[in-house]
C-alpha cells in the first residue's frame, strides 16, 4: 500500500502506509526530504529532483515518523505513520 504525499506550495497530504509513499510537487528546484524518528534520529535524507517520486520506508519499523520538507525555501513538517 502506497500513500501519497502532494506537495503544493506549503500543502501537504497523505494516509499510512507499509513500504512507500510517493511525493509529488508543483513549484520549481529540487525538494529535500528528510525523515526522523521520536527520538530525533535522521533515518532518512534526499533531494528530489522530479516533480513525481516514490520514497521507499519499507524497511522501517512500524511507528510514528516525521517528515521534514523543503520546497523553494517553504518548510513543512508533517507526521508520517508507518503500519
């Protein structure tokens, strides 16, 4: 199961999910994604260049995560769960 993450200006939305999620944007540059743990542990950190890309958290354990996002110098910070 798949979530997706929609990326507009500073909007974003998505459900669960087991092993992936795909970001898609509008906007110019690159997006940076980073992911965290409770504890504030980097687990995660890319630059996405394409305006559509899926982020693979299939290796993660199942738990509350958060998302760190980056768009043409807008920040958003969301919650991620993983079933």
């Amino acid at each position: 199961m798949a979530t997706e993450v929609i990326i507009i200006t500073q909007r974003i939305g998505f459900n669960p999910t087991k092993d992936k999620f795909y970001a898609n944007w509008i906007g110019s540059g690159t997006v940076s994604i980073e992911l965290y743990n409770t504890q504030g542990q980097k687990l995660l950190s890319s630059e996405l260049n394409n305006k559509s890309e899926a982020i693979d958290v299939a290796n993660l354990q199942s738990g509350v995560y958060f998302l760190h996002l980056e768009l043409d110098e807008k920040v958003v910070l969301k919650k991620l769960m993983i079933e």
